[in-house]
C-alpha cells in the first residue's frame, strides 16, 4: 500500500508518506516556505515526499487528511448554540472561513493535488480518519510495542481533547475522551497567553520558565489552589473541568476573560516583551506542576482501563518533556514512546499509518527494543553538488573533508575553543526538534554559551535553557537516568555528584540573578532545576552525529555537546544549504558545516544581501 | 452534490438532523460571501475553528 498523509489548514502543516507499512519520509511545509507554522495547503512536503519515494500522486492507493471537517463543524456549531447569545461576534467572524473553505475540504483537497498532478478521476481513496485518532496511531504503529496504552492530549480536534486508546496489533480501540470545551492542551495555553507568550507557539517558552519559579514557596501554593479550586475541577481519572467563567476561547477572540484572571491571581497580564518578574515564573511552575499531575492521572487512568505495560504518547501536550520525563519516573509503565513530531505536524504520519494498518487491515511490522521512526530522520537531504552550487552562488568559501574523522576532529577542535558551530549533514528532522542534522552546536561547558547563544545567534530570551546531545552510554555519567531519549522529549536532573554548591537563598533569588551561578561542571545545558532535556545520540539513527560527540569526547573527556535547532527566533529551522548559510551569515556564528564541507565566517565574502531576519520573520 | 451527499451521511450517521436547516441557511449566506468576494481569513489564535 502506498499511502500519503495531510495535516493542513490549522497549524504546522506536513506530509507523511507511508509505503508497505514503512514510513519513507515526513516533513514539515514551514521548513520549505520559511514561515513558522504554515498552515497552507502542504504542497512543497508533498512534492518532496513523493519525490524522495519516486511515486507519482497517482501511483498512490490512498489519501488521507488528518481530521475530520464535518465532525469539527459539528462541534463548533453546538458550541456557539450553547453559549448563544455570548459568542455572536466570534461566530460571524468564524463563519466565512467554514462556509467558504473548510467545509469543501474534499473540493479542496482535489484541487491541490490536481496542481501536482492528480487525476480527480482516478480510484485512489480519500479519508478523513478522527483528529485524535491520527494522534494515536502516530504513536502507536512506529512504536515497538505489541500492545500498549496509547494517551493523546492536546488543545482540541473534533470533539475529543484527550484520548486514551488500547493499541493491540494492528488495532486501535478508543477507551475514554474527554470533549471540549475541557481541555488539557486549551488550559496550558491560557497560561501561556496570560503570561505573554504566543498561544501555539509559547507553550515550550512556559515550560523553560516554570522552573526559575520557587518550588514549595506559599506563592506558588496559592496559584496551584486558585488553579484547581477556581479555574478547574481536576477529577481522579485525569479528566478536567475547565470553569467557562474565566476562558474566552469557546465564544470569544482570546484565551482568557482577562480582568477574571487579574484578580484571581492579582496582577496584571504580561505583554509581550514586559520584564518577566517572579510572579510570572511562580505562576508558570504552578500551571507546570498540575499539568504534570494531570497528566500521570491520565497515564493511572489509561494503565487501569487497558491493562498494558507500555505507553505510547501524542498530542501537543506529549512535547512538554518535563511532564513526560515526571510521568516516566512514576513507573505506572514499563517503557514509554513519544512520537517526536507528536503535535499537528505527526497527525499526517498518523493517518496513513491508521489507513495503513485500520482501513487496509496491513499488517504490522514490529522491531522489538527499537520504533520505526529511524530517528525522526525523514526529510530532504542534500548532495555535495548542491551545496557547491550553492557556494557558487554567494561566492562561499568552504574546506572540503574527504574522510569524515579529519572532520569531526577539526569540529572538535573549534567547539572545545569555544566557537559556534553550525551542523548541516543527512536528512533533516521530521518533528519541532532539531537532533543533531540541522543544529547548532556548542561546548557545554563553556560557562558563557548559553548567553552567547541566546544573544548572538539565537537572538532570543536570556532565561531559555539549552539542551544536550550526549552519547547514548554516557547518559548515566551525567543525568538521573540510564534509558534512551533519542528525540529530546524527556527531563531529567543531572547526577547529585556533577552540582555545584549554590548559595541558601537560590530558589528566592530572581530570574536573572539565578543565571549568573554555575549549577554544574556542563553549565550552559544545567536549568536552574539541574534539568535538562537529553537527547540521546544513537550511531545507528545517526552515525556522523556520534561520531563528532566521541571525537569531541576523544579531546575533553565529555560525550555531550550543546543542541539547539539551527534558526534563529521565529524562524522555522533550515532546511537547504541556502537557508543554513543565510542563517549563519546573518547571525555571529562562527564556523558552520554542510556535510564534508567546512565554512570558516571569517574567509566568507561580506554579506551584501539587504534582507534582514528581524524584517524577515515575525518573532514568535 | 458530493458534499451533500457527504453531509446527508454524516447527519444520518451522527443522528443530527436538526443541523441541516442550520446548515442550509448558512450554506445560502455563504453563497452571499462568495458572490460578494468577501474576506474569509481566519479571525482566531488557536485551532478552534
């Protein structure tokens, strides 16, 4: 069976291209139109899909959108009728979209594809399995369970918020849902857009600032009460009740009645660019803190009605690697799979696995100990031809390795001095991190770079933390943990041993002051928590990755480096060698490689393009 | 006549009829919008509509 998946329309749209039950590629539309979030018709992933599979639309036996319209229409139309009058402004605003577009989706559908070459006329299926359905199966058929429980949370699909599924060969069964307007993923997101960051995007800014909040302070303890005594009813099972008094978002343009939430928690929403000051911080941890018990009462729940051993996670919610790594620590399962692209983005991949496997009734192929998500490694790559092309055209100067040691040596070298590294090689990543094949690389224990690159590269918040890459043997050298992590979605502290001594007064001290003390012998990826969000490297998912952290290892002693994805902010992560040199001409970064290539800032021609990326990319 | 015959199936499947006049009128002012060229960009933040 040859099955492509679409997720579109919404946010982050992606293609996902499944042959004979193997996923052949998935990627993102962001990454090829260069706009965050791209919620366009996917035409640019779907040409690469079929392009990298050597198939033509026609060639295909099914197409499969990731949601359902009418059952999404049905939604929003009893929501308005509940809520009625309330809501009247949003619902003429809501209206044209559906009425003009999203209803005809079919329509739709056809007349994209037919610009890549689809005949409308031919026999080629079209489905639209369940939004939270299109979750699960993305989680359930690449993991390398037989049978798990599978829990899906997000911000809403059709009617469903949350899922809890049994997965069971090639089947799926829905054991339990929790409807909107009551949702996980919507209550995450009032936070963050009470605390100033942008809803659909911000949620992961949240998560990074919870921690400069002071655990068990009575600040924080008051937020957590207000939370579950005014805001929601947070039941045994997991399931939520959000009170409507204080959300706008079922019959309003905003997340949250603002002036309720003032004086719930007493002061003022944050804009944008205001000062972060420790009421924000607290009020982030407390949102944290009951996401978190409300996901491990899901995960109870999810245990007591399948009766699995292993769990499989999708949903934007599954991206808060805190929470996971929290939920992983309770034991309730044996072993535990992410889908790494586990927001929108995966839903495409999803629902051609569920074609695949629930509508064609394929079989499924089981790699016991190990997913079939080849390490999310499932977009473009680029040849030696086209980078030089490329070089030709901005008149780059670059040093070519032949053999990859010399290479990953001489990067070594220039991360041990300090210097940024800009790391291009093989397929880019299918999911919102970069693993190490479109990243920027830095030495971890550099008590500078997390400034450094927060500031000159990044050009983002100075309180956002750093992730590390380590090998995957020498994870328990460094962190509370021996397991894998290949996609970075899980947390958890350092080891007692690699801490440093910090003063009495840490957790009251503010967010800036916090930055300023070493927390670890690797101080640019130690949170204030003594976090951080591993990335395992796997040489058999990504040999030259592993191979540069054991040449990095070779010369200091340290299997890890610093990986954050290679954009700057608001900008979707590169994609071509175009895009990765433009980024690294107009950014301070110092070196960047591209495959066997090496391109030293200093030999480059001046940048004479006038685009800059402030002007180029709303900042998110 | 497609996304009619879809939307008789999703009604008979689902048991609401009652969203069918609903549907109807809104399909007729929707023919209003496209015959005014009016905008149909999408008013909101998150995946709600």
């Amino acid at each position: 069976m040859k099955i492509l998946g679409i997720s579109a329309f919404y946010h982050d749209s992606a293609a996902a291209l499944v042959v004979d039950g193997n996923i052949l590629a998935a990627a993102q539309e962001e990454r090829f139109t260069r706009k965050k979030h791209d919620a366009t018709f996917p035409s640019h992933a779907i040409a690469y899909c079929l392009q990298y599979g050597g198939y033509s639309l026609n060639e295909l036996d099914a197409i499969v959108f990731y949601d359902k319209p009418l059952l999404k229409f049905e939604r929003i139309l009893e929501s308005y009728y509940a809520f009625a009058p309330k809501g009247l402004r949003s619902f003429l605003l809501s209206m044209p979209v559906w009425i003009k577009e999203k209803l005809f989706l079919k329509r739709i559908l056809r007349v994209e594809l037919g610009k890549l070459g689809y005949d409308s006329k031919s026999d080629i299926k079209v489905l639209f399995p369940e939004h939270h359905l299109s979750h699960a199966a993305s989680a359930f058929y690449p993991s390398p369970f037989a049978k798990a429980a599978v829990l899906t949370v997000d911000g809403v699909g059709e009617w469903a918020t949350a899922s809890i599924c049994l997965g069971e060969g090639e089947g799926l069964t829905v054991l339990k849902e929790l409807h909107y307007p009551h949702s996980l993923g919507l209550l995450y997101s009032a936070f963050t857009y009470f605390l100033g960051f942008k809803v659909n995007s911000g949620e992961y800014k949240l998560m990074g600032l919870a921690p400069y909040g002071q655990p068990d302070s009575e600040e924080v303890k008051r937020f957590e009460e207000i939370i579950l005594t005014e805001l929601i009813d947070l039941k045994p099972d997991g399931s939520l009740w959000l009170n409507q008094k204080y959300f706008d978002y079922a019959t309003g343009l905003k997340m949250v009645n603002e002036a309720r939430w003032e004086g719930l928690f007493g002061f003022k929403l944050r804009r944008p660019e205001d000062p972060l000051e420790r009421q924000h911080c607290n009020l982030g941890l407390a949102i944290q803190q009951v996401t978190e018990e409300a996901v491990i009462r899901m995960s109870k729940e999810a245990q007591r009605l399948s009766g699995a051993e292993n769990l499989c996670l999708a949903g934007g919610v599954a991206l808060n690697c805190v929470s996971n790594g929290k939920l992983q620590k309770t034991g309730i399962f044996n072993q535990i799979f992410i889908q790494p692209a586990a927001g929108d983005a995966g839903g495409a991949l999803g629902a051609a696995l569920a074609a695949e496997h629930i509508y064609f009734s394929q079989p499924r192929k089981i790699k016991p100990g190990r997913d079939s998500m080849q390490g999310a490694y499932l977009g473009p790559c680029f040849s030696d031809l086209e980078v030089k092309l490329m070089s030709k055209k901005y008149k780059a100067v670059f040093q070519y390795f032949s053999h990859l040691p010399e290479l990953t040596a001489s990067v070594a070298q220039l991360l041990a001095r300090g210097q940024v590294i800009g790391w291009v090689q093989g397929r880019m990543e299918f999911g919102p991190r970069a693993l190490g094949c479109r990243s920027i690389l830095g030495d971890p224990r550099n008590t500078e770079m997390q400034k450094k690159l927060n500031l000159k590269i990044k050009y983002r918040e100075s309180f956002r933390p750093f992730a590390p890459s380590v090998l995957a043997e020498d994870v328990g050298l460094f962190f509370e943990y021996e397991g894998d992590s290949p996609y970075m979605l899980l947390v958890h502290p350092f080891k007692e041993n690699r801490r440093m001594a910090l003063p009495a007064n840490y957790t009251d001290l503010d967010l800036r002051e916090k930055l300023y003390y070493q927390r670890s012998d690797l101080p640019s990826i130690t949170h204030v928590d003594f976090s951080a969000r591993i990335q395992t490297v796997h040489q058999e998912t990504n040999p030259r990755y592993y191979e540069l952290l054991q040449a990095f290892k070779e010369l200091t002693g340290y299997g890890v480096l610093v990986n954050t994805s290679f954009n700057v902010r608001g900008e979707p992560i590169v994609c071509s060698p175009e895009d990765a040199y433009r980024c690294f001409m107009r950014t301070e970064m110092d070196y960047l490689v591209i495959g066997d290539f090496l391109f030293d800032k200093r030999d480059q021609p001046q940048w004479k393009e006038k685009d800059h990326w402030q002007q180029e990319f709303v900042l998110d | 006549m497609e996304f009619l015959k879809d939307l008789f199936e999703f009604m008979k499947e689902r048991k609401k009829w009652w969203l069918a006049p609903v549907i109807l009128v809104l399909l007729l002012l929707g023919v209003l919008i496209v015959i005014g060229g009016g905008s149909a960009v999408a008013p909101f933040i998150y995946t709600l509509f």
